[in-house]
C-alpha cells in the first residue's frame, strides 16, 4: 500500500476528545448540554445511528433524551412534540432520526425544528447560512470530511475538488466546505460526461454516489487525496464504501477506509454541534 490511510476512527475520538474537554467548561458555566433524540418506528438501521449517538454523547458529557415512538405515529402527533422540544430550555439540540414513515412529510417536521436546535443542519435556514458564510452548524458528514483532511495534513486551499453526486445530505454541503476553504470545486452526478477524466485531474476526490466501483484506479491522479463516502454492500454482502480501495490504494496520496473513514465523523461533528447550539442558547462563548 502507498497510500495513508486516513484514520477516522482515530481521528473522530481526538474530536470528541476535544468535545468532551468543552462540554466540561459548559457544565461550570451552568449549562448542561442537552441533546434530544427522535426516533419512529423500529428500522433496525436507524435504531443502530440512534444508539451509536447517545453512546457518543454519553462519552463526551452531553445528556441525551430519548422518544421512541411507533412506527404508526401520525405527523401531527411528531409535529406535537417537536413544538414541545423547541420550546423546552433544557433541550438544545433536536435530531429526527431520518428517513420516516411514509404518513410523515420529513420536509415539514425539517422545517418545524427550531433552527437553533437544528443540530443536523437540515433546516433551509441552516442551509442558506452555510452558503452565504454566516456562522451556525455545519453539516455533519460533509464537515466531517473537511477536518479528515485537514487532520490528516493536507492542504485544500488551491487545490482541484471532483465532488461526485450533489445530494442535498453531501454533496452540496461538501461542496461548499471545500469552495471555503478555498478548494476549486468541480461537482459530478450521474449526467456528468467524461467522470473518469474530470477526476483525473483532481487533487481531492470526495465520492458520495452509493454505487460500488464509482472511483476505479484509472480515474485517480499519482498522489491524489481520496475521501469515500458511500457505504455499500457488495456482492459478497460486506459492507464497502464508491471507491475499489485495493487498487486505488496503491495509486493515492491518501484515502479513507470503509468502515472507518467518514462514518465515524459524523456522529463526532453532531457532538460538536449540540456544543454550539448549548452556548448559541446561554450566549456563552
Ligand atoms: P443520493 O442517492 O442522494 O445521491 C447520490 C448522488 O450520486 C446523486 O447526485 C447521483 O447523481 C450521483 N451518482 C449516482 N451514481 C453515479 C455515477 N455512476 N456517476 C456519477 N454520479 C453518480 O446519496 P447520498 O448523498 O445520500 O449518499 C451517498 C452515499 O453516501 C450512500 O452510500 C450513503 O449511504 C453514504 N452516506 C454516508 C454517510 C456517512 O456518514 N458515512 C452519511 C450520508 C451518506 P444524480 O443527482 O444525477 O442522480
């Protein structure tokens, strides 16, 4: 292998290290930080994201409350107690685990969370101050991927950024992290023309499409920063991320693992993220 392996198991416990370090000089301050968790109906994936996230808050200091409803729940009666979560003081974040059942419009209980409690950063209000550079969240995976590589040591600044797929959830938001840091940003999708040569010509690759194979080696640049979002199964049934890592690996300057590249920095940046919703709530710096 000549590629560095990009760590982000290890690189998300130094994250909540740090986190854990500021929940404590909130607790001083008074404040305990509080996250509320929603979770509907018993998908056992969802189930999985919702445990792994109050685990993590536990760890680093923060409270997390828990609502478990039925999967028959109506979207009045979600929306009721959205509204009773916006308005309790002691709850500073509010997550909805998602997807929802298909008698709930997810775009509305979206919109009823209080964007300051808006720890996902899903709310459009959190979206537009993300692209016009005001502060607030960020969005979980794609900051995520901006401190893996920072973390790692490589630079974003000056440098060519393939994005490839524009959800709404990655690869917009990723997007415009990298356009901040002052990447160039070239983004592909599924009508894209020529993927393999716009990749070729990238220093950072950001692949985000679900779809296995999606960055093969002859796509990748001697050198090149490689960051795999997609988790997949492959034919064998093993979990694997857009990116054939085998070979990839020995043509890269760095990649990420699948597990343990960006899954686990998502959860770290939510953590982060109930941290700023705490003090933006009590006005602490
Ligand atoms: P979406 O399905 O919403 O978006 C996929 C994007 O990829 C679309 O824009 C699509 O293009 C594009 N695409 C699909 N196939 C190709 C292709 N062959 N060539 C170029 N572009 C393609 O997915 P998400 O963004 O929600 O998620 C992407 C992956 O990341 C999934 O595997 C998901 O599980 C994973 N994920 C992982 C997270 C983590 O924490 N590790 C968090 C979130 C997601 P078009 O728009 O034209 O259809």
């Amino acid at each position: 292998m000549t590629a560095q392996l990009i760590d982000g198991k290890l690189i998300s416990a130094q994250i909540k290290q740090e986190a854990a370090v500021e929940a404590a000089k909130i607790k001083e301050a008074g404040v305990i930080p509080c996250l509320a968790v929603v979770l509907v109906g018993n998908d056992s994936a969802s189930q999985v994201y919702v445990n792994n996230k109050k685990k993590a808050c536990e760890v680093v200091g923060i409270r997390s409350v828990s609502y478990e409803l039925d999967g028959g729940t109506t979207e009045e009666e979600l929306l009721r107690l959205v509204a009773q979560l916006n308005a309790d003081e002691a709850v500073h974040g509010i997550l909805v685990q998602m997807p929802l059942p298909k008698q709930i419009n997810e775009e509305k209980v979206i919109l009823a969370i209080d964007a300051k409690k808006d720890v996902d950063c899903f709310h459009p209000m959190n979206v537009g101050l993300l692209h016009t550079g005001g502060k607030g969240f960020l969005p979980c995976t794609p900051a995520g991927i901006i401190e893996l590589i920072k973390r790692s040591g490589h630079t974003i600044q000056g440098q060519n950024c393939v994005i490839i797929g524009r959800s709404n959830i990655v690869g917009k938001p990723v997007a415009m992290l990298l356009m901040q840091e002052n990447g160039t940003v070239t983004i592909c999708h599924s009508k894209t023309r020529n993927l393999a040569e716009v990749c070729r010509g990238a220093d950072i690759i950001v692949s985000a499409t679900g779809k296995v194979n999606t960055v093969t080696a002859d796509m990748v640049k001697a050198g090149a920063v490689v960051i795999d979002v997609g988790m997949n199964r492959n034919e064998a049934g093993k979990l694997c991320g857009d990116v054939d890592f085998e070979h990839v690996k020995e043509i890269a300057g760095a990649i990420t693992p699948v597990p343990g590249g960006v899954g686990p920095m998502t959860i770290a940046m939510l953590i982060k993220n109930c941290l700023v919703a705490a003090k933006m709530q009590n006005n602490l710096k």
